[in-house]
C-alpha cells in the first residue's frame, strides 16, 4: 500500500525547476527570436519597407540639417567673437601729443580692455600688401588714410548692442576723434539669426517627430490589420498581450533605425559634397573655417532618435489596435 500511495504521489507532470540563468537565458533567446523574426518579415516586403523607411529618412533629415546648419553658424561666430572691435577714426590734422592725450582718455574708459594705435603710414602699408592695389597706391600724391586707434571692449559689452552703443557714445565725446565704428555689427546680426534658427529646429524637429510617429504608427496599424487571425490564435493559446505586442515593436523600432540610418547617410553625404566649396570660399577670406557635418556621436543619436521614435509610434499603435482583437 504504501508503494501504491507513492507511485500515485508521483504521476503527472512535473514543472522543471528553472534558474535565473536559465530564465535570462530564455528571455534572450525568445528576444533574439522575435527580432529576427521581425526583420525577415520586413525583408519579405522590401518595397513598402523602403518607401516607409525613405519618408522618415526625409523627415529626421530635414530638422538634423537645420540643426547643423545654425551649429556650424554658431562655430563661424565664435571663430570671430574674440575679434570684436570699434575702430575710432581721428582728425588727420592732429599731432602725436594729441594722439597720446586721446590713446590715454580710451584706456581709461572701463569698457574698454585694449587699445592699439595705427598711424597712416602703417594703414597705407598694410592697405597695400593685402588689397592688391599696390600698383594704383603708388600715384596717390598724399596718404588719405586717417589715424586709427582698434579698440578692444571687454568680454561683457563684446557683442551686446545695448552695451556698445553707450561706449560709443563715451568714445565719440573724445575730442579729435571724428566717427567710430563696430566692425563686427554684421555678427550681431548673425547672433540674432541664430537664434531665430534654434527656434526653428526645435519646432520643426517636434512637429517632423510626430509626422514620424504617425508613419510608424499607421504602417504598425496596417500589419497588425493583416496578422489579425494569428493574433487571434496566439491569445487563444493562452499568449499574453506583452508577447503578441513585442514582434510590432521589434518592427517599429527597425524601421526607425532604418530610416534614421538613411537620415544619415543623407546628411553625411550632402555636408561632404558641400564642404569643399566652402573650404575653398574660406580660404579667400583667409579663414579658417570648414563645415563640420555629424561625425560619429552625431549620427549614433540621430539613429537612437529615430529608433525611439519607431519604438514609441509602435507602442502606441499596437496599445491602441491590440485592444480591438479578442478572441470570440
């Protein structure tokens, strides 16, 4: 009796006891699973996953370029803000004692951290070797170049329009000194439009964002359209909604991946095949300056950007759309 009561004790299945390595080991694999899956379900439609994948190529594209763009804007005017000057134009009749006097009252104006003093000798000189015209200076019976004195503000009024304008009001009062003038008021403006484009790039990068979760979200709501019968079965058979919701995850997330790689791919080359001109334009300014394009930590957000976006569009999608199918 007592072996019969044991041999009835032991029949039936028995659940196997499972680790935690064993429990990683399985949820990774399913994973892996579900991703490959994912990807040759993509690969078997290569038409309509392109077409998907070209428009969010566009749509990342536009508001990255823009964002480079005021970037590489913001790099050009700091190449330049150290170079903030007011030039002071002074009265060609006056006398060396004069200019001492007047070199003396700038530097002890507060806003100002530097002065330097061109005589017209050393304007003509410098006037010649840089403009090319040094044949033509040659019949000039007298130097017209007026003394100069390059003045340097400090780092707190340097750019600021409601703070230079009353330095150059101070400057001007000097006597002998006859105009005055910002010679990088042009990058004021260009401080100004920068800013204007920083704006830009964030309302166009928020509305294109949505336009892409709209585009995943409908190509998502389209397949789980079609698969509708095996979501059916799949929660017949006792499948939870995590597990049918995971391969339209997996899916959204790829073709964001493969649109931002694409948004890219398109950057890339286009700043490429633009940076040589604008290399060879610098360089008749005599600058220094050369388009920077994404590089690698620029690109590897751009795909972390899209693939989020193809993650949450599905997300969404499949909440939405999954609720619909019950099983009768």
């Amino acid at each position: 009796m007592a072996q019969s009561s044991s041999a009835k004790v032991r029949r039936g299945a028995v659940a196997p006891k499972i680790g935690l390595f064993g429990l990683i080991r399985a949820a990774f694999e399913h994973h892996s699973h579900t991703f490959q899956d994912s990807l040759k379900r993509l690969a078997k439609d290569p038409l309509q996953t392109l077409m998907t994948a070209s428009v969010i190529a566009i749509a990342l594209s536009l508001p990255a370029t823009l964002f480079l763009v005021v970037d590489n804007a913001r790099q050009f005017e700091n190449n330049f803000e150290s170079f903030s000057q007011i030039t002071a134009y002074v009265d060609n009749s006056a006398n060396q004692k004069q200019i001492a006097t007047i070199k003396t009252q700038l530097q002890a104006i507060p806003e100002v951290a530097a002065v330097m003093y061109i005589s017209p000798e050393q304007g003509l000189q410098e006037f010649t070797e840089n403009s090319g015209f040094g044949s033509a200076l040659k019949y000039l019976e007298s130097n017209p170049l007026p003394p100069v004195f390059i003045i340097e503000p400090i780092a707190d009024v340097a750019l600021e329009a409601n703070q230079v304008q009353p330095l150059l009001a101070k400057i001007s009062q000097i006597a002998e000194v006859e105009d005055t003038q910002i010679d990088m008021l042009w990058l004021q403006r260009l401080r100004s439009l920068t800013q204007i484009g920083q704006q830009i790039v964030f309302a166009l990068g928020f509305v294109l964002g949505l336009g892409v979760l709209v585009i995943i979200g409908n190509s998502i709501r389209l397949t789980i359209h079609g698969r509708r019968e095996e979501i059916i079965v799949v929660k017949l058979v006792g499948g939870t909604d995590a597990y049918v919701r995971r391969p339209f995850l997996y899916s959204g997330m790829l073709m964001g991946l493969i649109g931002a790689m694409g948004a890219a791919l398109i950057i890339v080359i286009g700043f490429w095949w633009l940076s040589g001109s604008v290399a060879q334009l610098s360089e008749l300014y005599n600058s220094q300056f050369r388009l920077h394009s994404l590089g690698v930590q620029g690109c590897l957000a751009l795909i972390a950007v899209g693939a989020s976006l193809g993650l949450s569009g599905s997300w969404l999608a499949v909440t939405r759309h999954l609720k619909d199918i019950k099983p009768r």
